[in-house]
C-alpha cells in the first residue's frame, strides 16, 4: 500500500461581498473545474448536493494514480461557511492494480470559511484535505515500503498546495465573467 495524505490551509482576498462570494463559491458542479487533478466522476448521485470526484495524476513519468471520492456539500448562509464532507453512499470503487497504475477509492475534504473584508471584499480561508491507501503499481514492487511512503508523501503535499493555489488562481480568474453574466445590480438573477 501507498499512503496517501495531505492538507493544505490558505487565505485569500476575494472581490465582492461575503453573500456573493458565497453564492459563486456555492456551486461545487461549476468551480469544480477549478482542481486542477480533479474531475467530477460520472455517476448517480443519492442526492443533488453529492458527487464522486475523481484525483488523477501521473507521478514519477509513469505511474498512473486514481483516486476517487465521494463527497456532499454543505452550505451555511447563516455562518458563510462552505463544506466538503467525505462520505460513502455511492456504489464501492473496485481497488485495481496494474504494472503502472493504480485505482483506490479515498477521502476528500474541504471547508471555506467566509468573512467580510471590507466594503465588496471577502477574506475567505480555504482548507483540502485528501487521504488514500492505494496499493503500489506492481511496477514498484521491489521498491521498499518506507521509500514508496516518502515519496508519495512528498508528492501528494506538492500536489495538494498545486490543487489548492489553482483553484484559488482560476476561481478568483473566473469570478468576472460570472458576476457580469449572474449579477444584475448586485443580486443574483
């Protein structure tokens, strides 16, 4: 096995109001093309607010890793606080391995913590999470436990802060066409 995990905290400046900020960061279906590593995964879902993501990277030139993750997204308006919550109500993911690749099913979170910054400015404090015990690609075989561990962790860290920063990078890209398109006179529409 592979032991995956990793966590990443950052803080940032967002150009609106908390109630925009939310409103925008709230529709996980659109800014998750914002992961970079991360896909929506097909599959059908138990309810709206629920999605299997799939991490996928190649490490090392060569070896294939798949994780997914199921997770359902909890909004509080109240407290401007967005969640990812692990869970597992989607069929199981069959545990694969091939000479350079490997597919596991692991856990997934997030939260986004929203505060007024100011007029039209939100500090939002953004926390990931992801953990997996994949098997080795039998393609590491012979390559001892506590290395594979050492580099996998190493690389799932760089990894992680990559997801992270970029979905802070693209969002905060991304929020002005969304503003000019979604918002009219400073309300949803």
């Amino acid at each position: 096995m592979i032991k995956i995990a990793s966590s990443a905290k950052l803080s940032f400046m967002f150009p609106a109001d908390v109630d925009t900020a939310v409103a925008y960061y709230q529709d996980f279906a659109r800014v998750v093309e914002f992961l970079q590593h991360i896909d929506l995964a097909p599959s059908e879902s138990v309810t709206p607010d629920e999605y299997r993501l799939c991490y996928h990277t190649v490490e090392l030139g060569r070896y294939h890793i798949h994780v997914y993750c199921d997770v359902r997204v909890e909004v509080d308006h109240d407290e401007h606080v967005i969640r990812l919550l692990p869970i597992q109500n989607f069929p199981p993911i069959k545990t694969e391995v091939t000479l350079n690749s490997t597919t596991t099913r692991g856990n997934y979170s997030s939260v986004g913590y929203f505060y007024a910054a100011g007029e039209g400015a939100t500090r939002i404090e953004y926390e990931l999470r992801m953990e997996a015990s994949p098997p080795k690609p039998k393609g590491m075989r012979f390559v001892p436990g506590r290395i594979v561990d050492s580099v996998a962790q190493n690389i799932t860290t760089t990894r992680i802060r990559e997801i992270a920063q970029g979905f802070i990078e693209n969002s905060l890209q991304a929020f002005p066409a969304w503003r000019d398109a979604y918002l009219v006179d400073g309300r949803s529409s």
